[in-house]
C-alpha cells in the first residue's frame, strides 16, 4: 500500500495517526524537490525515528514508489499537505490506475497557516508561482485577482532569495500595470520562528535574514477587521 503523508509545517507537524502509519511502513521517502525545509532532514529523521530516504522529481514521478508499493507498505512524506503539487495527484492516480490501494493522511499547510494575517481565506482569488526563471505571468494573475477584490497568494520558487522574488514582483506588476500599496510577508508559518511583515516593497526589501520558505500576499480590498490585524505586522 501507498501512503502520502502530509509532514504539516513544523517538523513535529505530522499528526499522531501520520507518525504511526510512517513507523509501520517498510520504506518511508521525502519528496525534497517542492520546498525549501524550515528544518533539517537530519531533524525530521530523529522525530519520525525511522530511516528516511530522500526522494526527487524523477523519483516520485516514476513509478518505481508505486512498484514498491505492490508489495510492502511505502510512505511517501510531503511538506505542508501532501496534494498541493499536482505531482502528488498524477501519483495518486497512478497507483489507483495500477490497483495499488492509497491512503492520503492531510495536515496543515501555508494555505490554512495565512490565516494568521488576519486575511479572511474566503477572498483569496488563484495562488501563482514565482518561478527560479525569468517570468512575469503570474503578475496576471495578481491582476486578475485584484480586479474581483481577492487576495493574491505568492509562492516563491524553491531555493530563491527574497530579493530575487521582489524584483521579480516589480518587473511582473510594472509590466502588467499594477499598482501594489503594502503588501505582506510570510516567513516560516506555522514554526516557532514565524514571522511575518506587513509594508511596501522598499520596506520589505531592507528586511534581513528572511528564512525559507516564505510566501508573499498582495492584499484585495480589504475589510476592516483585515486591516486592523494587520496593523499589527508594521
């Protein structure tokens, strides 16, 4: 059987039913290509206290986890929840196309941990990506949210420095014609070095020693209940 077990955002963030099934399978693999950690393999190792075998792209988009998964119990850990990346449910699908039995086990992940902005999650519009390229497609995106009055979720590419991400952002907004006031930053959601600011793209760019992995919000019309909690981050 295959398991896909969500790791939540903490490394003792997997729920008590997740940590069992992990210790009971035969083979248990890290997805490692999605996320930049906020904390060591070596400390996810010690906490699951079983042995851990990183898995890549061409790993777990093989289908050698599936083979596996004929035979003996395989858990496949994954970041946050384990079905944000559409990699995870072509897996899922694979093993159901192969009659492999699979089991999802959720825990928490950025889109639950943004809540803590005081942002209603209801008027979140699309979420996009800025990718570790050149692109400024997702500044679409932040357009067309803005146009319906929703929030705009950005997930920063694995390995990518905050700064990167900022101008990036500027060249994406400049060339789509929007005009961004304040905008937040989340850093590590959902760890105990959570933090996260709430001011203008000159501000955030002096903010030092931002640790991954971090998203950005562009806020909508907000309410005023939105804009009182946030406050609190200037």
């Amino acid at each position: 059987m295959l398991y896909i077990i969500g790791l939540g955002l903490n490394v003792d963030g997997i729920s008590t039913y997740g940590l069992a099934v992990a210790k009971k399978c035969k083979k248990v693999y890290l997805e490692n290509y999605t996320v930049d950690f906020p904390y060591s393999f070596e400390e996810l190792q010690h906490f699951i206290d079983k042995k851990i075998i990183p898995a890549d792209r061409e790993k777990v988009e093989g289908l050698s986890l599936i083979d596996e998964a004929k035979y003996m119990d395989v858990a496949l850990l994954v970041y946050g929840s384990p079905l944000t990346a559409t990699t995870h449910i072509t897996l899922l699908q694979e093993a159901k196309n192969c009659g492999v039995r699979c089991k999802v086990i959720y825990a928490a992940s950025v889109f639950d941990a943004v809540a803590e902005t005081g942002l209603q999650l209801y008027k979140f519009g699309k979420i996009a990506s800025i990718p570790g390229f050149e692109a400024d497609s997702f500044g679409k995106i932040i357009q067309e949210n803005l146009s319906i009055n929703s929030h705009s979720l950005i997930l920063a590419d694995i390995g990518m420095e905050l700064i990167e991400a900022i101008e990036q952002l500027e060249k994406a907004v400049e060339k789509h014609k929007v005009k961004l006031d304040k905008i937040i930053l989340c850093s590590q959601l959902g760890t105990k070095h959570s933090k996260i600011y709430y001011g203008n793209l000159e501000e955030l760019k002096e903010l030092k020693g931002i640790k991954k992995p971090y998203c950005i919000i562009i806020p909508g019309k907000l309410h005023f209940l939105e804009k009182e909690v946030l406050e609190d981050f200037t």
